[in-house]
C-alpha cells in the first residue's frame, strides 16, 4: 500500500468523534480505573466487555484520558487477540487447536465446524449469529477436544454435540 | 535508483530557529545542503532535533530571496537592481543627508536575533561609530527585554541561571507562560525525559498546552489563570511561601538582602494576595495555588522555565522578578536542576541582549552613561562616543510619526508584521526617508525599503550564536551566499560607507575585539569554541572554559535583591463589547513571522493561523469547527477560522502568529511593559464573531 | 547522569547509552578494559576495540535486545547472551568471536535478508551495510532455502511526511525508531501493530505519518539502521521503491 | 440430617454437564422432599469419570461416575443418599485405584472441599502455613522454602527459596507478589484446578511470599480461557478480605496484604514472566530482557516474586509441615511432589500428584490406562508445546527434572500429551514451528522471522523439495532459534521439532519421489 505525500495535515480536532452512548462507556472505564494507564489492558477488557469491540474512534479518549498516546493504545490492541476492532458475531466460539485436542481428532473437528457453520477461523458467518476463533488451549485437555462457547466449555466434542451447538446459537438471539 | 545519495561533506554548525539552538551537521552534496543531521556532541540537543532545525532548511534556496542590493527613491516606484558599493554609497549618503537635515538622532538602526553575535555587535557599532549615536535597539525589545531587566534587578544577571541539562537534576519543574514542547522542542523533549524520571511538573499557563497534558507528561498542577494575572498570581503563590514559612531562611540569610527580604515578605504576606482572595480573580482555585506553592518549596531541586507568557505584558518585567524572588526565597538557585531561566524565542535572542544592541547599554550590560565604559570603547575604536542614551525602537517609530526620525537600518527584522500596532509603525516607516532593510526576502516592512540589502542566511555565513543557556556555538559557512556577502561584511561595508575606516578579515577577529571589551567574554574566542565545541559565558580566567551554572557563590549584584512586585491590573479589561481574552502563541511547526517556514514544506502540519475557542463560547456565538470569525479588538480587527479546543477555558481564545495574512498584531494593544516597552501580546480584549464573507484586516483609528 | 548526554561522540555508535558508575574491569578477547558499572558488554567491546555487530542497538536509547546479532560467550555462563543488554561485572571474560557466534550471527543475518529487498543492500551506506560487512553476509544464496518465503515486501510505503518515508519493505522491526520517539522525543506516536511475523511499525492507529501524532522531529530517521525511514532530500529523482527483492 | 451431595463445579466438570447434573440434583430431591444439600466441590482430577459425584456417608465420601442428569432419578432411587448400589457407584472416593496411589500434597484439598466456602478451608488445616510463617521472621520462612527443595513448577525449575530470597533481599520497595495462572501450555491444568478448587491455597501462598519477602500488593494474572477460576478467585478474594486475610494486620499480624485478579487478553507469551509483567503494567505483552530479574527489578520496576500457581500452592504445605516433610518426597534435585496432567489421546486423562521418580509409562499405562482410541501409543508430548516429543520407546524414562532433560526434554508444568499411531510428527513439528509464529511477541528476530521460515522450511520437507538441504537448513534454523532467542518460547520450540525429526524421520520422508529426484538433479 502507498501512502501517498499529503498537501496538509488533517487535525484530529477535524476528525470524526466517537457516538456519545460509546462515549459514555468509555468515560466511566476510564474512571472506574482511575484514570491509571497500568491499567490500559483493564480498560479495554471493560469497554469491550460492554461495547462487543473496541471502536477506532475510543483509542483517542481512552488515550487522552490514561496519559498515553494514540499509538500505544493501538499497539496493545493490536497485540492481544481477545481484544476486537470490530463486532464479533452473536456468539463466539473458540476450537481449541492445541496439541491435546490435535491427539483427539481436533483437527477434523475444527473443520467440521467450519464447514457447518460455513465460515473459517476467525471469521464470523454472515447471518452475525456466530463468530469462530481459534483458541490454543482451554484447559480441559483431559477431554479433549474441546471448545468454548462464549462463557460455557465443553469438552469430549462429538460431531454431534458441536451440531446441537451451532444450532442453539444459530436460533438463540 | 533505491539507493540514496551520499553526502560527500559533513560540516558542523548551529540551528538558527530557535533559542535552543542544536548543533547540526549540514551534509552537502556537489555544494549543495542535501540533509541536515542533528550532531551528537551538540550540547544544547545531544543529538536530538526538531521539524524545523533538521528538515526545513529549504529556505535558503527558495526563488524568493532577494539576490541582489536594490535600491529606490520612493516606496512607490520599482526596484532599481545596483552593485553592492553603490548600495553602500546610496544608503550611507542619504542616512548623512538627513542627519545633517534632520540631526544626527533623526536615524537609528535595530539589528536582529536571527544574526550572529558578532554582526549583532557590528550594528551596534555602526550606530556608534557609523551613525554617532545610541540609536541602536534589537528585536528583544519585543519579547525577552523584561527578562533583561527583571532578573537584572534581583540576581544580576539577565541570562539563565542553568544549563539545558541540568533539568534532569530537578526534582520539581515549574514552567510558566511557556510551552517548550512546541516553542523549544528539543529542550521541550529534555523536560519531558525529566518528567518520565519522576519529576514533578508544575505549569502556570491559561492553555492546556501539551506541556500540561502530553504521552506519559502530566502536570500534577496547572494554573490555567486569566490571562493577565500572572503577577497577581505569583504574588500569592509567594504570599503562600511566605506565611507558611515554606521559604529557605539560611540561604535568605547568606545569600540576599535581608532588609529586602523582609519588605518583600511585608507586601506578599499581606492578605490581599491569599489564595482565597487571588483565586476568584485569577479564575483559580486556591488549593491549587497552595499546592503549587508547596510543592516548588518542597523540592529539594525546583526549577524555573518561562516565556513570553510572562515577559510580554504590561507587568512583564514585575512577573520576572516575581519568579527570581521566588527562586531566592525557596533557596532554589545556585546548584545543578534548581534556577530560572527564560526560554528564548530566536536563535540568537541571547546574543542579541548581550552584544550591546541597546540605546543605553554596550556588551555585557554596561551603561553608556559610565565615562569608564565608554573609555573601553573609545579606547578600542578610536571614536568619542555618545554618552546620552539613544532611543528604543518604539521611540523611533514614535519620533518618525512626530516627524523628527528619518532614516532607519533594519538587520534581518519584519516589524511591520512583528511588532504592536502595524498601523502606526506602517505610518512611521511611510514618514521615513531612508529606509534600508537586510533581510532574505521581501516582507511586509521591505514595502517601505528605500534601500533592500539581501542579507545571508545562517548557511551562508560563519559566526557565533549564544542560545538561552548562554551557549556560544559555531555557526559555519555551508554554502556562498545568494549576493556574495555575508551580514557581517554588509555590516562592515555600511560603517566604511559611513566614513569609519574597518576591516576585518573573518568575524573571528570581531569576536576577538568582544573579548577585548566585555568582561563575559574575555576568555572567548574561535579557537577555545573549535576546541572544546561550545562555551556557556560567563568565559574568563576564572571559567575558562565557561560557566554551567551561575549564581553558585554569590550573585553578580552580590546579594540577591527582593524587588516589590505589586500587582497592577492592566488597562486591557474585558467588557460587554469585548468580552473575551485573546492571548497568543506559537506552534512547532512554524517559526515566529514564517519568513522562513512558510517556505519550506513545514506548511503540511499548519498552514494558516487557527483561532482556538473553548466549545462554550462557540456555542454561544452558534459556531462550530472551521467557522470563519472575525476577532475585534478596541485596536482593530482580522479574520479567522476556529478550532473549538478543549484547551482554552471560556472566556479565553488563542491564536498563533506566523502567517502575515493574519495580521494578529492589528489586533493586539498598544499597551507595554512599563520598564521595558515589551508589548502585551499576551492579553488583548476581543469579541469573535462569525462571517461569511471574506473581509479585510482593518485598524480602527483611535 | 551527564555521561549518557556528554559522553556520545558524533560518527561513533558504543551500542548503549554510556553510564556514571564506578570503574569496573573486564577483559574482552583478552583485551583488559575498564568501563563505569552499568555500562553492557557491547559497550565495553567497542571501547577495548573489538566491534561486536548490532542492529537494534545505539548509544542514544536502552538496550532493547531484539536483533541478536550482538551475541558474545561469556567465561563461565550458558548460552549466547546479547552483549547489549549484559552489563558488566569485574572480572567479566568476553569472546566477541568464535566459530559458533558466527554461525549465529550469520544465521540471524539470514532471516533477516529473507524479509529485506535485495536491490537494496548494494551500494548502500545505512548501518545495515555496515553490520553485514561485518558478519560477512551480503545477500541469501539463489538456492537459499529461506527464498520465496512470506515477506512484507508488498508493505506500507508512507511518502505522507513531506520530509521523510517510511518503507515497510525496509523495515527490519528493530523498534528503534518506536523507541527514539518515545525515549528521546517523548511523543510517542509510534508503535508495533501486531505480533511475531506480523509485527510491522505503525504511527499512530496504523495510519499516515502525517496524520498521526509524528511531529517530525527526525528521531526515528535518525534512528533507523535499515534506511526505511529516510529523507526524502538524498533522493534528488523521488523516492522509488526497489523493484526486486529477495522474496 | 441434612445429607450432603458434592457435584464438582471446576471447569471441565462443567464442560461434561456437571451444571446439569447439579440442577437435575438439585430439582429431584426437591420434588422428593428430600432434604439435601448439594455442596460444589472441586474437582479431583479424575476426569474420565467427570461428573463424578460423592455423598457424604458417616463422613466417608462414596463417589459415583460418570454420571448424567438423567441418571439422577434412578440413582436416588439407588439410594444415593447412603452411597446404595447403582451402575455408576465407584465406592469410596478414597479407594479409588487411581486416586489411592497418589500422594496428594498441593491437591490435599482439591477435590474435597467447597473451593468457595472459607470454613472449609479452614476446617481442613487451611491458614496453618500462614499462621506459622507470621509467627517466624520473614528470612526463617524463606529458610523454609529452600529447605523444602522447591522448584519452579511453571517450566524453569528455579529454587524457589533462592528467588524469595533475592527478593527479600533487594532494597527497593513497594515489592510485589505475583501469581503467573497463565496456564497456556496444551495439556496442562493443574493451575487450573487449584484456582477453581482451592483458591484460598493460593491467597495462602501469596500473603506467605508477602510475609517472606516484604511485599504489600499481589497480582494473579490469570488467562482469559479460564473464566470459572477468574470468578471463583474474584469471589474468595473478597470473602478473604472481608474475613481478615487479605488487607491490613492479616491475622492479626503486622502483614499489610492485598491481591487483585488481571486478566489475560490472549497471549500465550504472556505466561513469560516478564512478558506477563508488561502486561500487567497495560502494555504490549513484549519479552523483557534478563537481567535485570524480575526478583530485582520486576513489575513496575520493582522487587517481585514471580510463581507458578503450584508452586505457590505447595508452600502452605510445607510452611504447615515443614520444608523436610516435603523434601522427604521424590528423588535427587527433584523433590517432593509433582502434579501430572494426562492429557490428549489417553482411555483416563486427568491430574496425578505423584513423587517425581515415576516413569513416563507408569503414568501413561498405570494411571492413564492407555491410549482412548485403544491403538498403540506413538509419540508423547511432555511440557506443553515447547515440550520434546518423546517415541513410545523412550516411555521408561523417569519423570524427573535432570532425567528428562539427559532424555532431550525437559519437563515444563507437567503435561503429558499422548499421541496413538495415527500421528504425523511432520504435522506436529510443523505445529511447532506455527505456533511459535502465531505467539511469538516478535520482538527478537529468531522467534518473529525464524517461526515462519520454519513453518516454510518443513512444508518444502514434506513436499519432498530439496529435501535434504531444507533439512539442513531447519537444523541450522533450530540452532538459531535455541541459542539466538530471547526468551524461552524461540529458545524451546526446537524441542518438540528436533524431537520429531530425531525419533520419527520416517514421518519427514520423500512424499513425491519424482520431486525429490528432480530436486537432487538440480543441485
């Protein structure tokens, strides 16, 4: 990609602001943190937690308001893979791809799932029901395979089982 | 072809922008500057630089500098292309003719911060010894010439107490009415590392400037006071010190006047400058007035950095002094990371105030009214000198409206666009006769030339600076200059010109004859300055190598002297009709008037003076971001476009003053300091209001 | 304190900032050498005149230990440490040289002439070429395993910043330039987007230099080893990319 | 009598339908007006018979396992409530072979108790170590701990009593404690289960480390994955306040104390510790360079004790019982305990506590039962995905640190990962080498640049490219990556790729034989 020379500088103040409902989130987890950048990752995790994702334009207040600047904001995001620059879909499932569940058949596993929900890791389907993420690891290695759908693990995946998932959250709001 | 061009020499020299003033490689290539790279054994910038030292250089080149002297007998008929002796010969005949007119004080000559110490120097001379007069001034006339007179009168020496670095010493920072990370980027940058290592940041400055509130750079107090109240303001703060007993009575006692002390601490401790009192006028609250207070008296290591956020009011001069008594009180003077130290705008503002460019003083602050001094002179060049002061620029301008001033050497200098009430010194040089004017490219005061020498770049020339920490560095020749000569011997060519016979071979000789004359520079010389790279003066026997830190002993007054810093509000006020406060500024990427980086490509970032404006007081006046306004003043009026900032409170607005379309300074006061004539470009009562049609900049007549 | 400002010397890099501490002697390839405590390895190598080659390293910012080619062997420690990031201790024994810091250092090399345009390395004169010289490796083989491998030869060429571009290809994510603005200007305004292979340099929110908080000062230029950031002015004919590359 | 019914509420119980089998428990007796109280127990690793629940008889605990919710009405039927007979009841919990033979040290309690109720936690000799390190100088408790022979159980294996000591010792202040639960290694869950069924343990262990070294603030940075151990920490944290073990003068001591709960955002570098301590201070998860150690200059700069969840879990034990008590357990350098995680393609996966000195083919035949699919076993990952492959015959091996490290391995936080002969191992080393890539921080250009070239590098491999000199230059790329790396992710991925190579080169061989001969004619 070129970025071509630019005849004068667009300012910030010139730019779009964040919707004042986002806003708001973002100003009571700015203050909920007391305002302290060492707690930048807590900050995210909140907003995101509330908003679905992290807009582009909150980097700018959630910068302004721990003392940080716009890049540093963007660099942790961009560094943590939970943390989200878009809305994921309804419900995110995360397949574990991990060594253990590999040993149990996780592989033809994960691609069952993605053949039926019709979409790859990382990706989400197109009716937003259900966004898919590879996971390394949930701990439940003991039955493998494994998978995490929002908050709820389940382990020992069968086809079966994964089917009856999908389904629920595909007719769940 | 990827592979870039290499340079084929590398030569070090001194930026010529600002008051730090970094030490630069200037890389060329077949004799042409193809990059500039900051130097590493700079010791002003260590290797750091800013937009303008390291990038904007293309100046020096660009299609509109003037390439040849010009002459003309009005303003109104066109250019007349000469040789430089006839330019010489022009100029000094018709400066004689008026003098013998008019008199010998009805011409004068103002020389430029932007020159070196020694072409600084030379226009002082030219006055005494080409003109026979003390009609010498200098553009610091109009920014730092407070700090010349306020820490005069309390330390003794109107210079910085510090060197750059030492601010990585100190514990406690407190920058008022100053925002070095845009007007001092480099040392702005030395602050911020300061900060990041812990020390505590104080700022006195009606803006949230990103001094205040920057990356990992936060104020822990900001006075965001009225504009205008600064004394007021530093008086309480001092009322604090004092009935707190927050104050360093051993060093009071050793070092500084007591009976003085003990006046002071009467008037300051009186109650009319408690918190509680000065808050609601100074739009403060007064336990941040408190905690600033302490937290500077507590250091143990608190600094002082400012601006002309302190120096251009009409109590400038009282608001330095406020600052050099504060710093005595609270024993903060003397060793590394404590002091007071202005931050100088242009590259050579230092030099300007030192080398003698004054109607009353030569080099090193010496009266021309001492028989003694004037002997050294005398002595020196051979010439009877003048023993009554001459007049301050302002003075002039005055006198030639008056009709009595007629003929004026501008070095490098725009007052047209720079200075307070364009109308009346556009009518001052209109009643001139003789106008000669050195600068680089035409500007608004090149309108009123009769004489137009193209004057030579800091590439173009080879000198001395002294930046604000009393630096003396190298400036080196890069390239020829565009007409042949550099300042200096433009200089040199109007004093022959003038019928005083003088040569110099090389301003290291110039320099030279400085060391012979002033005390603070005895020990200066080219070759101590190749050797060991840069010399903080005083440089002497006793320093000879120079100074870092002054004030370690005593102070040069002896001892410290407590000035009375009553608080007088200016004449400037608020009303119905002009209900805001316009206070000024500058921003990184531009450079004062932008001669120079209005023509580079520094223009990306800013190009054109933007009014900053709090979100409530656009509201009220139903505008948003980008509006067109009109800003009036008592004095006149121009247009704008707005940002609606978080950084300005209501009641306030802010503007920058680098584009001469603009003409800000047809709106500012008339009024000054009442020591210096420093104008107040700080404060000037406005009303915005929106427009839709494109207007002019008009003056009211008053 | 000073010696960190004071002690740098202009067409000299000592790898780390130089320290105030007390004299600490070492010897490095045999040579006695005596240095403040607090100085690293790198530091005390150059001064005892045995050159260790660096990338991520400069005397004008922390040590940062990225780039692994400052690898030296120790007396009586384990592994390879980076010599920049090793401070001394008295009585320190220091190899800069032997048959395995080679192979290393030619192996680091290796990876990053995989990721790095080839048009772009002769006849260049940036710290790069100076680092290859001396590790001996100018370019990957024809038959190099590491050819034709994934690359960020089709990155970001940022020509916003009238001075100044910034070619991604070049970019070796020595994270000086991230650094330089942060330690030495205090803005900020750049930053690493991403992770492992995908890290790139980023002002701002990945955005153009000009629009992002960059406010010019040249830091990152001065910084960079790679010449990915560079003036734009030793480029008299514009700023072209380099058509081929090792990729 | 109120009877007592224990259903285990740790993740993975949850994950095979404990929550279900609770509330069916819960509604049944209900509708029977029995009276029963159903207790949420941890659980105690024995996860092939997960959700395994118990009933407390006269104080013995019978289990019964795998139970499903519609298993409850037959089974109160059974007679449930005085442990009658059904086709699930395994009879007592402690007689259960696979428990019987361990020797729970760390996991005394997991399992037994409700991880969330503080008097039972009490009621099994909880706070003892605590009580017993304040009654004792910070450097006897130190003292303590390097008596016990303690080692890091996270991976490096450093004396744990060392570090405290280094720490204790380091002027500077505030210090801090904190608790690394970024447990991202497959197959391992250990941490995972004392935070989910003894997390005051751990609260124990930090106001120890606290005690021992000076500190005054902690920090459990536990991963994202693991959201049942996240609220169960948040919740007993809170109840530890509110009773007096955490905050000001715990116990009654001068021991000024608090933890708080960060947690990760998905990055398994963040399990680095001083990656983890970026993270902590809200920034990018880069590997720091040692020194300075973090012991020194750790999180904000400070002195900090970093430890591995079991590690820390074990020092209440031995404060309660004295550091020979525990050093009487296991073998040479390696003493006490070590908790095993079966784990991947095996008939009985869970957690075993064990004196290291076991062999790997105790544990996986023994313990595990063998491979679940019933085929042969091939390979086994030890140590989470930085962990050497090991071929089936290699299983005799002892587990301990210095024997695992002779066998080319090393023994990371005790996963094991049982592979059957289904495995490719150029698969598994190509997963290495992508994993790396996908969690490399990418600071040091052996972990950001080298993983993919890796991943490149055994794709040409197994297309038969070039074969030999791509192996060549992968063994050259390993040794980049092991001696050039900054920290132990690019330092240890060559583990489980040499290890492929080594033990299964058949798994590597010349896919397309034409290529390979075309490929030899080129050179």
């Amino acid at each position: 990609m070129i970025r071509d020379r630019i005849v004068r500088k667009r300012h910030l103040s010139e730019r779009p602001s964040l919707p004042a409902a986002q806003a708001s989130v973002v100003v009571e987890a700015l203050a909920a943190n007391h305002h302290d950048p060492t707690r930048l990752l807590v900050v995210l995790q909140d907003i995101q937690r509330r908003l679905g994702y992290l807009p582009h334009d909150a980097v700018h207040p959630i910068a302004i308001g721990l003392g940080l600047s716009r890049a540093e904001v963007h660099g942790v995001i961009s560094f943590y893979h939970d943390l989200r620059t878009e809305p994921a879909g309804r419900h995110i499932l995360k397949v574990c791809q991990a060594e253990s569940c590999q040993a149990t058949g996780g592989r033809a596993l994960t691609q069952h799932i993605e053949d039926v929900v019709g979409c790859n890791l990382g990706q989400t389907t197109a009716d937003g029901a259900i966004t898919l993420e590879a996971v390394y690891c949930l701990g439940l290695c003991a039955a493998s395979p494994a998978v995490m759908i929002d908050e709820r693990p389940i382990a020992r995946v069968t086809t079966a089982r994964i089917d009856r998932v999908i389904d629920d959250a595909r007719t769940a709001s | 072809m990827p592979i870039p061009v290499k340079p084929d020499q590398s030569t070090i020299t001194t930026c010529a922008y600002c008051g730090v003033g970094c030490g630069f490689k200037a890389e060329t290539s077949g004799g042409q500057i193809v990059r500039m790279t900051p130097w590493k054994e700079g010791k002003a910038n260590h290797g750091h630089s800013c937009v303008k030292g390291r990038f904007a250089f293309d100046y020096y080149r660009h299609p509109d500098r003037v390439r040849s002297p010009m002459i003309r007998v009005s303003i109104e008929d066109p250019w007349r292309e000469v040789s430089w002796d006839e330019a010489f010969a022009h100029a000094a005949g018709e400066l004689k003719r008026i003098q013998e007119t008019y008199g010998s004080g009805s011409v004068g000559a103002v020389s430029s911060s932007r020159c070196t110490n020694e072409e600084i120097y030379l226009m002082q001379k030219f006055a005494r010894v080409g003109l026979r007069n003390n009609n010498i001034d200098n553009c610091s006339r109009i920014c730092h010439s407070p700090t010349q007179f306020g820490l005069s009168a309390t330390l003794g020496a109107g210079a910085a107490s510090q060197h750059f670095d030492s601010i990585l010493r100190s514990d406690v920072i407190l920058v008022v009415g100053a925002n070095p990370t845009e007007g001092h980027p480099v040392f702005g940058s030395m602050m911020k590392r300061s900060v990041r290592r812990g020390a505590n940041l104080l700022v006195i400055d009606p803006r949230r400037t990103e001094t205040v509130d920057s990356p990992h750079c936060r104020a822990s107090v900001h006075l965001a006071l009225r504009p205008g109240t600064n004394v007021l303001v530093l008086d309480s703060i001092a009322h604090v010190v004092v009935t707190e007993r927050l104050y360093d009575e051993a060093f009071v006692r050793a070092r500084c006047d007591w009976d003085d002390f003990e006046l002071w601490m009467s008037q300051v401790g009186d109650a009319r400058y408690s918190p509680d009192v000065v808050g609601p006028e100074a739009g403060l609250e007064p336990d941040d007035i408190r905690e600033l207070a302490r937290r500077y008296a507590a250091g143990p290591n608190s600094t002082i950095y400012y601006g002309l956020g302190v120096t251009e009011h009409s109590q400038g001069s009282t608001g330095v002094m406020c600052l050099g008594n504060l710093a005595m009180a609270c024993g903060m003077i003397g060793r590394e990371g404590v002091g007071v130290n202005p931050l100088r705008g242009q590259g050579n503002v230092q030099g300007g105030s030192c080398l003698g460019s004054w109607p009353h003083m030569f080099t090193g602050y010496r009266f021309v009214t001492d028989a003694a001094t004037r002997a050294v002179f005398e002595n020196e060049w051979k010439i009877d000198l003048d023993g009554e002061p001459g007049l301050r620029l302002p003075n002039m301008f005055d006198a030639a409206v008056a009709g009595s001033f007629k003929g004026l050497y501008i070095q490098g200098e725009d007052p047209v666009q720079s200075d307070p009430n364009r109308h009346h010194v556009e009518a001052a040089l209109r009643n001139m006769e003789c106008v000669i004017v050195q600068d680089l490219y035409e500007t608004e005061t090149t309108k009123f030339a009769h004489v137009l020498l193209p004057g030579s770049s800091s590439l173009e020339k080879n000198g001395t600076f002294t930046n604000a920490e009393r630096r003396v560095s190298m400036v080196r020749k890069i390239v020829e200059p565009v007409a042949g000569l550099e300042d200096w011997e433009i200089t040199v060519g109007m004093i022959n010109a003038m019928g005083y016979e003088l040569k110099y071979d090389h301003p290291s000789e110039v320099l030279d004859e400085i060391a012979r004359t002033s005390p603070a520079y005895s020990g200066m010389s080219f070759e101590l300055i190749e050797r060991v790279g840069s010399v903080q003066w005083p440089c002497n026997t006793a320093a000879p190598e120079g100074t870092e830190v002054l004030h370690t002993v005593t102070f040069p007054r002896g001892k410290g002297s407590f000035m009375l810093t009553e608080y007088v509000p200016t004449k400037e006020r608020v009303d119905d009709r002009f209900p805001l406060l316009l206070t000024t500024g500058r921003i990184l990427s531009q450079y004062n008037a932008g001669t120079q980086t209005r023509r580079t490509a520094n223009n990306a970032w800013y190009d054109d003076d933007v009014l900053d404006i709090s979100a409530d007081d656009a509201a009220q006046r139903g505008l948003r971001n980008g509006d067109r306004v009109r800003v009036a003043s008592r004095y006149g009026e121009t247009e704008l476009s707005i940002t609606v900032s978080g950084r300005v409170h209501p009641g306030v607005v802010y503007t920058t003053f680098h584009f001469a379309h603009t003409m800000v300074n047809a709106v500012t006061s008339d009024l000054n300091d009442w020591a210096t004539n420093c104008p107040e470009y700080k404060v000037t009562a406005v009303e915005v209001t929106k427009v839709t049609k494109v207007g002019k900049v008009t003056k009211v007549t008053s | 304190m000073w010696s960190e400002l004071r002690a740098l010397r202009d067409g000299i890099d000592l790898g780390t900032p130089p320290r105030d501490g007390e004299p600490v002697t070492l010897s490095v390839d045999g040579i006695p050498v005596t240095v403040a405590a607090g100085s690293s390895v790198l530091l005390a190598a150059g001064i005892a005149g045995c050159t260790v080659p660096k990338l991520c390293a400069s005397d004008t910012l922390e040590a940062f230990g990225s780039c692994r080619v400052c690898l030296v062997e120790i007396e009586g420690r384990r592994g390879y440490p980076a010599s920049c990031t090793t401070p001394v201790d008295e009585g320190m024994q220091v190899r800069t040289t032997s048959d395995m810091l080679a192979k290393l250092r030619r192996g680091v090399i290796e990876l990053y002439l995989s990721d790095f345009p080839e048009g772009d390395i002769d006849g260049g004169w940036s710290q790069l070429n100076t680092t290859l010289d001396q590790v001996g490796v100018h370019r990957l083989a024809d038959d190099h395993p590491y050819r034709s491998g994934a690359n960020h030869q089709g990155g970001v060429l940022d020509m916003s910043n009238p001075y100044f571009v910034f070619d991604q290809a070049k970019c070796i994510v020595c994270s000086r330039c991230v650094r330089a603005c942060e330690e030495i200007q205090g803005t900020f305004a750049l930053t690493i987007d991403g992770r492992g292979f995908g890290s790139t340099v980023v002002a701002g929110q990945n955005e153009s230099f000009l629009e992002s908080d960059c406010v010019s000062c040249g830091a990152c230029v001065q910084a960079c080893p790679s010449d990915a950031l560079i003036e734009k002015s030793l480029f008299p004919g514009g700023y072209e990319r380099a058509d081929s590359s090792q990729a | 009598m109120t009877a007592r019914v224990f259903v285990p509420c740790d993740a993975l119980s949850v994950a095979l339908g404990a929550d279900e089998v609770a509330e069916r428990l819960v509604a049944e007796t209900a509708a029977r007006s029995l009276d029963v109280t159903v207790v949420r127990n941890g659980s105690r690793g024995l996860f092939w018979l997960e959700p395994m629940i118990e009933v407390d008889v006269g104080g013995m605990r019978h289990a019964y396992g795998p139970v499903e919710a519609d298993d409850i009405p037959s089974l109160i039927d059974a007679g449930l409530l005085d442990a009658g007979a059904h086709r699930t009841n395994l009879g007592p919990t402690d007689q259960i072979p696979e428990l019987e033979r361990q020797t729970r040290l760390t996991f005394a309690r997991v399992g037994v108790i409700d991880p969330r109720s503080l008097d039972d936690y009490l009621a099994h000799g909880g706070f003892d170590g605590l009580r017993r390190a304040l009654a004792m100088s910070p450097s006897d408790v130190v003292d303590e701990v390097e008596a016990s022979g303690l080692r890091g159980r996270g991976g490096a294996a450093f004396p744990t009593g060392i570090k405290w000591r280094t720490v204790l010792g380091a002027p500077a202040s505030p210090k801090y404690v904190v608790a690394n639960a970024d447990e991202g290694d497959s197959g391992t869950f250990a941490d995972r289960m004392v935070m989910e069924g003894d997390p005051f343990c751990l609260i124990e262990a930090m106001a120890i480390a606290a005690h021992a070294v000076g500190a005054t603030h902690g920090v459990i940075y536990c991963r994202s994955e693991y959201p049942h151990s996240i609220a169960t920490l948040e919740h007993c944290i809170g109840v530890a306040r509110q009773y007096g073990w955490l905050g000001t003068s715990i116990a009654g001591s001068v021991l000024d104390f608090d933890i708080e709960v960060r947690v990760g955002a998905g990055a398994y570098i963040c399990g680095e510790e001083t990656s983890m301590l970026e993270s902590i201070e809200g920034k990018r998860g880069m590997v720091r360079p040692k020194p300075p150690l973090p012991a020194l200059e750790g999180l904000y700069g400070k002195p900090t004790v970093v430890n591995n969840i079991i590690t820390l879990a074990s020092v209440p034990w031995i404060l309660a019982h004295g550091g020979a008590a525990y050093s009487g357990h296991g073998v040479g350098r390696s003493a006490g305990t070590l908790p095993v995680q079966l784990a991947g393609n095996i008939r009985r996966g869970g957690l075993v506590e064990v004196p290291f000195g076991i062999t790997v083919r105790e544990l996986i035949e023994d313990f595990g039962g063998g491979t679940a699919s019933g085929r042969p076993a091939r390979a086994v990952q030890i140590g989470g995905p930085l962990g050497a492959y090991f071929h089936n015959d290699q299983l005799d091996t002892v587990l301990d640190y210095e024997a695992i490290a002779a066998a080319g391995g090393l023994l990371g936080h005790g996963g094991v990962v049982v592979f059957d002969d289904t495995v490719d191992m150029a698969v598994q080393a190509r997963f290495a080498m992508e994993f790396c890539a996908v969690e490399s921080c990418g600071k040091c250009t052996p972990c950001r640049v080298g993983s993919t070239r890796g991943v490149e590098l055994i794709d040409k491999i197994v297309l038969g490219e070039q074969r030999s000199a791509n192996i060549a230059q992968l063994e050259d790329l390993c040794e980049v990556l092991e001696h050039g790396s900054l920290c132990a992710l690019g330092g240890l991925t060559p583990y489980p790729v040499r290890s492929a190579l080594q033990h299964f080169p058949e798994d590597f061989g010349q896919r397309n034989q034409q290529d390979e001969h075309d490929a030899q004619e080129n050179i």
